[in-house]
C-alpha cells in the first residue's frame, strides 16, 4: 500500500458511484484530511448508507470516521517526526523523549510536518466493503502500531463499554498522544449507544499497516438505534409549562372560520404586550398600508390570520423562556434571523404559500437547544471544549453521546406537548437531517435547513461543501456560484429589515 505523487486524493475506482450502485469493493486514500478530502468523503459515505437505506446512521458514523482517521493522520506524522529527529520509535527511552514535544512541535501553526506526509508516501485509505449480511469500513494507514500503543488503545476500547456516557470518561483520560483517548473513547460511546455490538470495532496490524474496522448491520430497524433519555431530560420535559391558555385561545379563534374579527380582536385586546406586538407588526415594513394602523380589527384585516397566528407561537414561546431560560435568549435571538432566512426563501423560490410556515419552524428549531443548554451548563460546557479541539462533526452528536438526544429531537418533543401541528413538530425533529425527512413535508424541512446553513456559514460553523446534496439538488443550488447569490441576497435583505426594525 503506498500513496501516490500524482494526486491529493485518490479515488479507486474513480467512479464511487457505480462501485457503490454494484456493490463493489472501493476506496479513498490521501495523506491528510483537507477541505476537499472530507467533502469527497461526505459524499461517498451518504450515498454509500442511502444505498443500503440506513442513511439514519450517517452523523454518527460521520463523527466516528472522522476521529478515526485523524488518529491514523497524527500516527503517520508521529512516525515521520521520529524519522527526522533520528529517533528509534521502538526504543523506549527514544519514544518517551520523542513524545515530550511531538504534539506541541508537529501541531503548531509553521510546521511542516502534516504537508510532508503526501511526499513521505505516508497515506490513509478508508476502504468500503459489502458482505452478505453486513457493511465494513475499514481505516488503513501504512505504518504498523506499536505493541504498547495497540495495548492502550485495546484498554480504552474495553473500557468504554464500561461508560453510561461521557462524563464517566473525562477523569480517566488525561492524555491522547498515543491516539488513544477522549475522542476514540467517544466514538466507542456512540457506537454502545446506538446498539452495536462489541465486536463491531477493532483495530489490529499485520506488521505493515494498522487498520481499523467498523462492521455495520445491514438490515436493522432504526428504532433499536434510540436511546433511552437522560431521567433529567424527562424531568425537565414534564416541567416546561404549558402554552399559555390565552395564547391558545386565540389560536383557536383564528382556527375558526365563523370567527369574526371583532372576536379575534376582543381576545387579542385582553393581552397587552401582544397588542402592542401585532400593531407594531401591522404598521412594519413588511405590510404596505395608506395610513398608521391604530386598532386591533384594522390589524388583524392587514396581517390575516396565518400572520396572526405566527405572531401567537413565537410570542407564546417567548412568555415561556422569559419564565423559565431568560439567560438563554441569545440563542433565541439568533433564530430570528434564521426565521427570517426561511420566509425569504420560500418567497424567493416561489413557494410564499408556505412563507408564514417556514418562518414559525426556523424560529423554533432550536427551541431544543435552550433546554439541553440548561439542564448541565458543566457538562455542556466541557463538551463545547472537546468540540473545539477534537474538531469533531456535530454538536448534535456530543448531544446524543451526553444526554441520549439531540436537540432538535428534544425539541420535537416540546412541541408534541405544546400540541403543536405535525408539519412544525416534523421540521424540528428533521431540520438537522434534511436527508430523512418525511417526503410529506420535504419543501418544509429543505427550506429550514437551508436558511439554518446560511445562518451558521455567516457563524464560521459551516460551509457549502458539507451541504447536504439533495437539498442543494432540490433548490437547484448545486453551483456555489448561485448558492452564495441566494445567500447574498437574503443577507442584505436582512440588514435592511434590521435597520428599519431599530428605527
């Protein structure tokens, strides 16, 4: 197994796609994982699951990958850096001396060490494999381990299975030189998690190569793949108040078509922070009217009772995190932004029926996250320092390693009790993983997932290369080139909104 001269990135064959579709054996090799190696490996990794139909297992064997390789990156780079300082890696005193400052030396900003890896022919080949009955991934690097680094990684493994989550873990590990600690521990997490059996890792070398393997049933029912959520999740869940009543009465008003205005306008009167809102809202930019609007029935003729309606959630909500996660509002602050997004989306692309909708589900999406933040600041906060240095996937992931759910999953689940519809409910749950969503509300879930990618491009926390594919397919965005006109657009469209809304 050697690398190549001629490419950064070898594909073998060249076209994954028919290997995939014929289920042929197939691989990707490079030295170090740069932008376009991982887009290449999104890619191949979602159509690879969506092929067998288990694309549900995509984020986290995504972050399991990830980890993965990058420990057999920093295991080719251990071998070169012992190379040039003249250091016998199997010699004992030698190694304890090399590792003193390989992490520091090789890990800084001006060495060279990771870019020279290509021309040390050092590589990493991530090989794909169908079996009767399973999948196998497996990550290859062309230097062996060495006894004592295989039997502390055996350790860890074996002792991850011993983990109710990650918190168990943080106290055991203090060091991951060897390529052997918090992030694999992880990975192993997750994969307990998820279901899978003890023998579906390993890691071994003949010599010449070490090589991981993932073994991944083929056929399973998704539903063995949730976990049971944290007892304080639940209990947090069963004490989130209920939708104010008030709120919910004139939700049903507007429901009602024999409704007139003059009732709508009585019950909306009876809260004064909602009146002010809706004749704020009725007298905005956003609606054009010959004079200042004055009265509730002249604003509810002006906004109609799907915009009445949207104002009701978002200011339900908004009474129920003022009451119980006020330190929180920064994050529900930043989904108005994405509320936004969505509308102009819809409206942009020609779907304005479902504008007012979009709106409502962006704004909620994250409604999840607010209560996850609250339940363990420590832990969260010791989480949001692995996710910085570990670079791994998803914060959704750490979620679901930490608490058994993810956000967007919690936040479902609020909604189901706040007796949401199933079209806003679907859209939270789905909103992180546009590829599963229910064909039903696919425009619906597309449109939320785009305007959160923009929003979180605009964050530094994304980029166009790990889009997910169909949605850009679906919105005919596949050129970046009219990706980041749309994204242009609505940003200024936004900054306009905001300069008029602080006036």
């Amino acid at each position: 197994m050697e690398g190549t001269a001629q490419t950064q990135i070898l594909l073998n064959p060249p076209n994954f796609k028919d290997a995939i579709k014929n289920s042929e054996d197939f691989y990707i090799q490079f030295s170090r994982i740069t932008p376009e190696a991982e887009e290449t490996l999104i890619k191949i990794l979602h159509r690879y699951l969506e092929n067998h139909d288990i694309l549900y297992m995509k984020d986290m064997l995504l972050t399991v990958l990830k980890e993965l390789i990058n420990n057999a990156i920093k295991a080719n780079a251990k071998r070169l850096y012992f190379r040039q300082k003249n250091l016998d890696i199997k010699n004992k005193d030698e190694y304890r001396k090399g590792m003193e400052t390989f992490k520091e030396e090789v890990f800084s900003e001006n060495n060279p060490i990771l870019e020279q890896l290509h021309d040390a022919k050092l590589i990493v080949r991530i090989f794909f494999k169908v079996l009767p009955e399973t999948l196998r991934i497996s990550v290859i690097n062309n230097m062996p381990i060495l006894e004592e680094e295989l039997s502390k990684v055996e350790s860890r493994v074996k002792k991850a299975y011993t983990y109710n989550d990650i918190s168990d873990a943080f106290d055991d590990v203090l060091d991951d030189s060897e390529g052997a600690g918090l992030g694999l521990i992880m990975a192993l997490i997750l994969f307990k998690n998820v279901g899978f059996p003890r023998d579906s890792f390993s890691i071994t070398t003949d010599g010449k190569l070490t090589i991981t393997k993932i073994v991944i049933p083929k056929h399973s029912d998704p539903l063995e793949f949730h976990t049971k959520i944290a007892d304080e999740l639940l209990e947090e869940l069963e004490n989130i108040p209920s939708f104010p009543e008030n709120i919910v009465e004139i939700q049903r008003l507007c429901a009602n078509p024999e409704s007139t205005i003059r009732e709508i306008a009585e019950s909306i009167k009876r809260d004064p922070g909602l009146t002010t809102a809706i004749l704020k809202l009725a007298n905005s930019a956003g609606y054009i009217t010959i004079k200042k609007i004055e009265t509730i029935e002249e604003a509810v003729k002006i906004i109609g009772t799907k915009g009445i309606n949207t104002l009701l959630v978002a200011s339900g909500v908004q009474k129920i995190l003022d009451s119980r996660y006020k330190k929180f509002e920064s994050v529900w602050k930043k989904s108005y932004k994405t509320a936004f997004y969505a509308q102009r989306i819809a409206i942009q692309l020609k779907r304005s029926k479902m504008s007012e909708f979009a709106y409502l589900a962006a704004l909620l999406a994250d409604i999840g996250k607010i209560v996850v933040l609250s339940i363990n600041p420590a832990k969260m906060g010791k989480l949001i320092e692995i996710t910085g240095n570990k670079n791994l996937a998803d914060t959704n992931i750490l979620e679901e390693i930490t608490l058994g759910i993810s956000h967007s999953t919690l936040g479902s689940l609020i909604c189901k009790k706040w007796k949401f519809n199933d079209a806003l409910v679907k859209t939270i749950e789905f909103h992180h993983r546009p590829h599963l969503s229910p064909e039903k509300y696919r425009d619906l879930i597309f449109t939320v997932y785009l305007a959160y990618v923009f929003a979180e491009i605009e964050d530094k926390n994304f980029r166009f290369e790990i889009v997910d594919e169909d949605v850009l397919e679906f919105f005919n965005l596949v050129d970046k080139k009219n990706f980041e006109m749309l994204h242009h657009i609505l940003r200024e469209a936004y900054k306009s909104y905001s300069s008029i809304k602080a006036v």
